[in-house]
C-alpha cells in the first residue's frame, strides 16, 4: 500500500511523516510488536536518558485506517562527514547510554538487523545534531518481562553487536 509522506518501511511497519516535529509508525494487521508494548518500552527507556526516539502519543489515522505511534522526527546526519574523533566521542556517549539503560533493565535488541531483513546492518542507531540515538524499539526487552537469564542473554549479543558498530562506525 502507498502512504502519504512516507519515510521509511522496516520489516512490519511504515513510519509517515505527520509534521517537522512528528512521525508515526503504522500498526495495520499483525505486526512484530504490539503498539501498547512498544509505547511502554520507548517511554520506559525515555525516562532512563535521551538515547531511545521520543515517544509523543498513540494515535489513529483516519484516513489510512492506521493505528500510530507517534514520536519526535529525527533528521539523520552522516557520520561520514565527521573525522573520526568526533565520531569517537560520539561513540562513547552513546557507549555510555546504552549501559545505563541497560542497568535499568532495558535492552534495545536490534542494534545489528538479521542478514535476511532489509536495509543497512545498523540503521536503527543514527547520528543527530545532538549524537547517536535509537530507533525502533519494537522486540527491545525489559528485565522485568522477561526475567535476569533472557535478559542477561539478550544484553551478551547486544554488547557483540555495539563492538560490531564500533568497527563500523569508526572505519567507514
């Protein structure tokens, strides 16, 4: 299906632009997550730090017929245009970030795509005027769902998966 200012297409859902500040992701069907959890789980890691896209509300689109989660746009930048020790203190930070929230008890789990989904290897980490942030936190994980030994799991192939965007992000 064709959507109005349309963004980006993941896997199970499309993001549509709604204004200069705001996008939606469109549940429609059977998605990979649900948009209650995931509104949980995004503003869960919103009160962690600033790392996590910022959840605004859920919402319906009349005219799509779409369930939305609507959060802050982010306009991407490419780090490629940066020398690499810039992009090395951005990478501590978000290094920094991403440990803390996953102190609190949130793992993110999508750093790295699967090799069979479309799209770039790391495309839901992107660099902004204020550094590196996460988006899509559709299958991330809290601790308290999902107990210490799947969470401990999940933060072991999470931490492979930040060496991996290290290399990449600084060798580009």
């Amino acid at each position: 299906m064709t959507y109005p200012r349309k963004l980006s297409t993941g896997a199970n859902n499309t993001v549509i632009v709604l204004s200069d500040i705001e996008v939606g992701k469109l549940f429609l069907g059977d998605t990979r997550s649900e948009i209650g959890s995931e509104a949980e789980k995004m503003k869960y890691a919103n009160g962690i730090n600033n790392l996590v896209v910022k959840f605004i509300r859920l919402d319906y689109n009349d005219a799509i017929s779409a369930e939305m989660l609507v959060m802050e746009r982010i306009y991407p930048l490419d780090f490629r245009s940066y020398e690499v020790e810039i992009r090395e203190l951005w990478l501590d930070v978000f290094e920094e970030e991403l440990k803390q929230l996953h102190a609190e008890g949130f793992a993110h789990r999508d750093l790295k795509r699967p090799s069979n989904i479309e799209g770039l290897a790391f495309d839901n980490i992107l660099l902004t005027k204020d550094g590196l942030r996460l988006i899509d936190v559709g299958i991330s994980a809290l601790r308290k769902q999902v107990g210490d030994i799947i969470f401990e799991k999940y933060i072991e192939i999470e931490n492979k998966e930040l060496s991996e965007f290290r290399t990449y992000f600084l060798n580009r």
